[in-house]
C-alpha cells in the first residue's frame, strides 16, 4: 500500500534538524515523535538530517573501538540478553583475569588496525579494593607504557570513591558501563542489579574525573518511547561514548527467540540518539551484522560516529579488514584520536539549556540520585 507523504513531518525534520546544528536541542516530547516516525520516506528524511547533524560535529572522523574479554563466564548477575550469566546454560567460555601477553597481543592488533580504544572487559558483578583491582591497575599501566592505544575498562560496578580514584591514577581515562536501556524497562532483564546501581557507578567515576562510555542494548522488547528515554538518560548522565547494541540472541539465555531489529528500525533507532546527543561519539557494537545485514554501511549515514571492530564477548564480528575497507569506500577516516576535542568545546548535554545543565558537573548527576 502506497503511503501518503506528510509535509508536516518532514517540516517537523528538517526544523528539529536544523536547531540541533545550531545547537538547541529536542524535548522528550519531540524526540518521541521521532522515534515514531513510520513512512519510509520520512525515515530517509531522518537519516539524512542526522547524516548533517555528525558530519558538522563529527566532520569525516570515525572513532574505532576493540574489546578483550579480560574475565569470561560466570558472571553472578542475571541479565537476561548475556550469555556469561551463571543464571543461564550456554556455551560460552569461562576464565580468569586476562594474562600481560594475550592483553599485550590484543592491544598490538589494535594499534595496526587504527583502533582509538582497546577495552578489557570482565564479567562479574564489579569491583572492590583487594587483589583483584591491583591486579586490574597494573594491567592498565601494562597497556598504557605499551602506548599503542588508550586503555578503556569496563568492571562492573563500582561503590567506592577510592576504586574509581585508583582507576584513574593507573591510566584509565574512560570507563565503559551502560544503562542497558531505560530506567522503567531495567527489572525487565535484570533484578540482581538496579538501574540506580549503574548510575552511582557513573557518579563515582566521573567524580574521579573518568569519561563514561555507557549506551545499551536495542531489542529486548523495550519499547520505542523506553529507547527514547534511554537516549535521554544518557544525555543526562553526559556519556561521552554512547554504545548502540542490537540484540544477537543467544542460545540459552531468556531472550534466544527475540525476533531481530528491522534494519530500518535499527537505522532509525541511530538517527534518534543523534538528534539526542549532536555531540557524544555514537558507537554501533555487538548485533550490527545480523541485525542490518546489507545496510551496515548506512549507520554513519544515520549518524553514527563510531564502530566497534574485531570480536564481541562471546560472538564473532565481521573481520577488521572489511571494515576499514567500508570506511575507505565512504570517505570517512579511522585515523583520529582526539575524538574528545569537541565536547570540551562545549560541555553543554544538547538540551538547550547550557551552562545551567553541564552533564560534566558533579550535580547534574547526583540529581539522579534518590
């Protein structure tokens, strides 16, 4: 059936657009209108605009990220999108803390493929003074002497000062932690853990003066107004890398029969959190293959500034060649690590509001807090 083109949508687009490049920002209101956006047409209209809105704060750049899973398996929380959950039976591998070779191994890889950011990764619950965080701070130092690529940790959660502090004085400039989805959705997928839980986490490390890379994960049911709040969150909460997973269900865990994200949708979905967050790196992780298929190559059309290469935790990426070679044939460039540059020009969320609503200050944070 042939759909009628909307005027006033498109008129809503290109306004909406046009505020963010100027550096306004979009209410809930007006976000949620966007996530609602169905025609096909209005959709491209979309993408095109966010398209705008990266390449004025973006330019040509794209920012580049690895993983290492650092600690695999048995993890004691019951996060039903994750494979390495204790809760649940899956073929995932189980280990200790990564060893100095195989990080030093994984970090060389990264340098020789233009990766920023190599992140170690463990799956557990968080992490406590003792043993283990000497021992996760000397692996930082390890990495960071190595000077091929800043060192990125995400450990969980964090109740103490004095961790994060310790964090950031071994060389940990940004901590990857994600919300996973909107706070009223959170106790869907996950009840050994709060939402406020990961916000505090943010509160400490950012006190700490740690850059957050926090995002979520698109297609566990969530609703569209449940992603726009997210998007939202993370504007709040002043994520500096926001991660955009996509749902690869795993055999095993609660969701393995998830039926995938529409590539559109997912397409959309992107477009949105750029309109949100004009300034913040926006990342597309784990899921991308098997839930855009064809139109990987689109998501910078749709505003996407970064990319996640090499493997995920538990399953396999494209191989990095493949996509340094879509990066070449888009004209878009790898080889960039000052992709921080711009929001220290302005540390303002995007809402509007400006110095009255810095999501770098210590308050704008607390304030989520109950």
């Amino acid at each position: 059936m042939r759909t009628a083109f909307d005027a006033t949508i498109s008129d809503r687009i290109s306004s909406l657009g046009r505020r963010v490049l100027e550096g306004g920002g979009v209410s809930r209101e007006e976000a949620l209108g966007l996530f609602q956006i169905e025609s096909t047409g209005d959709i491209f209209e979309l993408l095109a605009w966010a398209n705008r809105i990266r390449e004025h704060f973006k330019g040509n750049k794209i920012h580049l990220c690895s993983i290492v899973n650092a600690k695999a398996g048995g993890c004691s929380e019951n996060c039903k999108f994750c494979s390495q959950s204790s809760f649940y039976q899956t073929d995932s591998p189980r280990y200790g803390f990564v060893d100095p070779e195989p990080a030093k191994q994984a970090a060389e890889e990264a340098g020789r493929n233009h990766v920023t950011a190599l992140g170690l990764v463990a799956a557990w619950k968080g992490l406590n003074e003792g043993p283990m965080l000497d021992e996760v701070c000397e692996r930082v130092r390890e990495l960071k002497a190595q000077g091929q690529v800043r060192v990125d940790v995400s450990l969980g959660i964090i109740k103490e000062q004095l961790v994060a502090d310790r964090l950031r004085e071994a060389g940990v400039e940004c901590y990857g932690h994600n919300l996973e989805s909107s706070r009223r959705f959170f106790p869907e997928h996950c009840t050994t853990h709060t939402f406020e839980d990961r916000v505090r986490t943010i509160r400490l490390l950012k006190n700490s003066g740690v850059r957050i890379c926090s995002g979520g994960i698109i297609g566990m049911g969530e609703t569209r107004e449940d992603r726009c709040d997210l998007a939202l969150e993370l504007r709040e909460i002043g994520a500096s890398v926001v991660p955009i997973n996509f749902l690869n269900p795993i055999e095993g865990t609660p969701y393995e029969k998830n039926p995938p994200i529409a590539p559109l949708e997912a397409l959309k979905t992107i477009a949105c959190f750029r309109f949100i967050l004009p300034r913040q790196e926006i990342m597309v992780a784990g899921g991308r293959a098997k839930n855009l298929r064809d139109l990987q190559s689109m998501i910078f059309a749709a505003g996407a500034s970064a990319l996640m290469v090499g493997n995920y935790l538990t399953t396999l990426n494209r191989p990095v060649e493949e996509d340094l070679r879509m990066l070449e044939d888009l004209r878009l460039d790898p080889t960039w690590d000052h992709h921080f540059a711009d929001q220290d020009a302005d540390t303002s969320c995007g809402c509007g509001e400006g110095d009255d609503c810095n999501p770098r200050k210590t308050t704008t944070v607390n304030s989520l807090i109950p």
